[in-house]
C-alpha cells in the first residue's frame, strides 16, 4: 500500500458567538466527527473529513457555536485488504487532525475568546468503527 497526501484545506469554518451567560470555568462540549470517501473524478483519490462543532442547546448552553472541517485529500494505491484500509484510515486521520486542532484553536484566538486547543488523541479514537488489534506497519508513500 502506498499513499500520498495530495491538499488539505478548510472546507467550513464558522464561528457565531450567542447572548448566553455561563459560570466560569464551564466545560464547552466539543463535538469531533471523522468520515472518509473517494473522490467521484478519480479512483486513486480519497478524503478525510475532520471536524469540531460547538453547539448550544437549552440543555447544554454555550456562549459561541462553532464549526470547523478540515479536508485532507490523498493519492491511494494498492489497498487490498481490511487491514491496508484500516492502516491507512489512522495514517490519513494521524496527518489531518493537527491541522483541524490549528484551526479550532486559531478561529477561537481570532473571536477574542481564550482559545481551545483540542485534546492530542489516538486516531483509532476518531476513526468510526475501529478495530484495534491490528499490527501497523508504515505504508510507503508516494512521490
């Protein structure tokens, strides 16, 4: 297997701030999402989709909603097996979510608000469905 990072960009970033009061300290519930999918145009290409969202509910209030999505596009080969995807989804996630954690903590510096800074995870957190277990070897990567 070998793939190769191909663009990155921002597809959505939004930041609205609300007329809500919370107490200091208040924990904001931060959303995070990872899908991946082919590109239509091109067998050889596929997407990540990052993203953190912040939204406030009657339940759970928030002084800001907040987007950002972040889309990394890779140039894929020679994916056989469930174990070459499953590789390949951490190393595509593992390249991706520095830059969605930038942008988060950017858009919130920007609002003049103290910034969040996402938490570093394990890609095998994000990524839905995972099977852990499997033995990782690097995959090459493409010129």
């Amino acid at each position: 297997m070998k793939y190769a990072l191909r663009g990155i960009n921002a597809e959505e970033l939004k930041f609205v701030k609300n007329n809500v009061q919370v107490a200091p300290n208040t924990r904001i519930g931060i959303k995070q999402s990872c899908n991946f999918g082919k590109i239509k145009e091109n067998d050889k290409l596929q997407a990540v989709v990052l993203e953190a969202k912040v939204e406030s509910t009657e339940e759970a209030p928030s002084p800001f909603n907040m987007v950002a999505r972040v889309v990394g596009v890779f140039e894929v080969e020679d994916v056989v097996t469930e174990e070459d995807k499953q590789i390949l989804a951490v190393s595509m996630v593992e390249l991706v979510y520095p830059y969605l954690r930038n942008v988060v903590s950017s858009l919130t510096f920007s609002a003049f608000i103290p910034p969040i800074v996402l938490p570093v995870r394990f890609p095998e957190q994000l990524i839905p469905g995972f099977q852990s277990g499997a033995a990782f070897e690097t995959p090459e990567v493409l010129n």
